[in-house]
C-alpha cells in the first residue's frame, strides 16, 4: 500500500505540470484523496464489508465532488485532472496509466444486471464532460473527445468525438464519414433562432395588419 500511495504521489508530478511540491499535493489535490480513499473502500468490499465500504466512498465524495463506487477496479497511476463532478460506477474496470478530467461519467444505460459499466484500457485518456456509458471496452492508448458520450465499443489507438461518438483517428490515421457531424447540440442556439423566426413572423403580421387597416380607413374616406 505504501509502494502504490508514493507511486500515485510520483504520478502527479508527471501528469501535471502545475504540482510544486509534495505538501501541497498531500494537503491540496482531492483527485489524489479520492484514489486513495477508493484503494481502502475497494479492500473492504473485497472483504464484504460492503455498508463501511459504501459510507467512506459517500464521505469521499462529500468532500472531494468525486464519486467512485468501491466495487470499481481501478489500476496503477490513475490520474484525475480536476475531478469535480467524476461518476465511476460499480463494474467498472480501468487499467494503468488512466487520465480522466473533470465531469467525466464512467457509468450505465439502464437497470441492467451484472456487468454494466465500461472498461477502459491501458492508457487512455478521457477528457471533461465525456459520458462512457454502458458495458462497452475502450481499447487501450485512446481518447475520447471532450463532451463525447461513447455508447460503443472503442478499438485501440482511436481518437473518438461526438454524439454520439465516433472514431475519427485510428492508428494515427483520419477515418472518414460521410455524414460525420463535428457541431455539438446548442440549446440555446437552438431557441435564440426559434424566438428570431416567431419575431419575423408576427413582424409580418403585424404589418399586413397595418396594411389592412390604412386601406379600411382609406375606403371610408372615400365614402364620405
């Protein structure tokens, strides 16, 4: 345990740049609580002790905005950049060498039963906001795009991007689609034209209506 605690320390310093000093890690960086915490919790699930497992991955969420089950695997110099907001589910399986940022969900598609939550791969990088959803494998070296939500198996050496993701970059090499769509949905985009085209509209409306009522007052001054 003590080999692992120095190599997740080592680890930071080689993932990020912004790490001065060991103390300030220690005392400051709640990615690192968190993979500690969840090195102990998943030892007592091991051991069935599934409540106190539970109750410390629930206070280490409290206090760090990382949610980690402790019946997810987890390997060697994981690395959370940032991890507010991070959801690793139960049948989670991450292998060495993993960076994940912030809003990162590694979770599943319904209430499926056994196996339900993604495996990732030996260094694979998955950047913040990105949703891995179900019980799908993300080969090892890749990385998911930013937003990305990943319903799919992932081959190894791929770039993946998207909603819903797709491979874009295999072997170092661009992968083509035709009817790839790069432009994440914007909502409020979306309503700001909806609102711009009801505005053209009743502009219209309203000055057919003016039309009408110059002519109406044009005829009854003729008739008079």
């Amino acid at each position: 345990m003590a080999n692992i605690i120095v190599e997740d320390l080592k680890n930071v310093f080689d993932q990020d740049p912004a790490a001065r000093s060991r103390f300030e890690v220690i005392l400051t960086y709640s990615g690192l609580h968190a993979i500690w915490s969840h090195r102990i919790a998943h030892w007592l699930w091991r051991k069935k002790r599934y409540l106190l497992a539970r109750c410390l991955s629930q206070f280490t969420r409290f206090l760090t905005g990382i949610e980690i089950h402790p019946g997810a695997k987890i390997g060697r110099r994981f690395f959370m950049d940032h991890g507010m907001g991070i959801v690793i589910g139960e049948t989670c399986e991450i292998g060495d060498d993993v960076t994940i940022f912030q809003g990162v969900t590694l979770g599943g598609t319904g209430k499926e039963k056994g196996k339900r939550h993604p495996t990732i791969g030996n260094d694979v990088l998955i950047s913040s906001g990105a949703r891995v959803l179900g019980s799908i494998k993300v080969g090892d070296h890749s990385k998911i795009g930013a937003g990305s939500v990943v319903l799919h198996d992932v081959p190894a050496y791929s770039t993946v991007v998207g909603i819903p993701g797709r491979v874009v970059k295999q072997n170092g090499k661009r992968v083509h689609h035709h009817d790839l769509d790069h432009t994440l949905p914007d909502p409020v985009a979306d309503k700001l034209a909806a609102l711009e085209k009801r505005i053209t509209r009743l502009t219209e409306e309203l000055r057919q209506l003016r039309e009408e009522q110059k002519e109406s007052q044009m005829e009854k001054q003729k008739e008079k």
